[in-house]
C-alpha cells in the first residue's frame, strides 16, 4: 500500500499538534478560548441592544472623578491628662431650665477648598437630639467667630449645645 504525499503531511502535523497538547500547560490553552468566547458573546451582545453589557462598559469606562474620603478629622481636645475639654452648665432658654454642653475639639481640614462649619447635631441619645452652634478659633487673635477653615489648616473649633429639660 502506498501513502501519497498529502496524508503523510496531515498525519505528520496531526501528531505535531498531539506532541504540543501532551507537553505544554493546558490552562493557557483554555484561558485564550475562554477570553475568545467572551469577546464574542460581548460584541454579540452589546449588537443585539442587551443592556448590561452597556452598563457594565458604561461603569468601566465613565469618569470619576477622585473625591478625599475623608477631608475632617475631628478629635476632642484633651489639655491636661485624664481631664476632657467638655463642660456642662446649666442654663435658661426662653425662661425654662436648660443644659448647655461647650466642648472644645482639633479639627484638620485636608481638603483643597476652604470651608465653612454650620452647625454640628447631637446624634445619640434620640432623646437629647439637638443642633449646635460652631465656632472656629482664629489662631492669630485666638478670638472664635464663625468664620472659615482655610483650605489644608488645622484649628481649634469650639462647639456650644443647649438641652432643654422637659
């Protein structure tokens, strides 16, 4: 039986394509295939009018910028040890007895603008929610006044509660 020259080639790269399966790593094999696939299915997809494909390239690929997420780091002042900065008077608003809570806090401002404190809240106890006014330390004249926090500063803030009895 003679062989012509055709089937002999075809054999011949048939067993060199064999050779390369059993000596090389068959992940790299299957990841190229795997990626083919899904490049397929992704331009499929995005032509037949699916939207999460959109979506999914709209979110990769949108911009964003970068906002700081954390631009106020807010600790309160200790000046002597084992004593805190916070002190409770009592006091009157619209002639009826109230509590009024001053405490003195450092505040570090990292972000690029200069801002301005409008209030602070007292959050917990629901019971003792209230709104409070802020004052920023001048360091210079060391006077408070609701004045700004300069862009990427550090300064004393002084905040000022009132808690009605009832």
């Amino acid at each position: 039986m003679h062989q012509s020259f055709c089937e002999g080639e075809a054999m011949r790269m048939w067993k060199d394509v064999l050779d390369w399966f059993t000596v090389h790593d068959h992940a790299l094999t299957v990841t190229a295939i795997g990626t083919l696939l899904a490049s397929i299915f992704a331009v499929l997809a995005w032509a037949r009018g699916w939207t999460w494909p959109r979506r999914l390239w709209h979110s990769l690929t949108r911009y964003r910028p970068r906002l700081p997420r954390k631009t106020l780091s807010i600790w309160p002042m200790r000046r002597y040890p084992l004593m805190s900065d916070q002190r409770w008077r009592t006091a009157s608003v619209d002639d009826q007895p109230a509590m009024q809570i001053v405490n003195e806090w450092q505040v570090t401002h990292l972000a690029r603008k200069a801002i301005h404190i409008h209030r602070a809240s007292i959050v917990r106890p629901r019971k003792a929610r209230t709104d409070g006014e802020v004052y920023v330390i001048d360091p210079q004249t060391n006077l408070a006044d609701d004045g700004m926090l300069a862009a990427r500063s550090f300064a004393e803030v002084i905040t000022q509660f009132f808690g009605v009895y009832t």
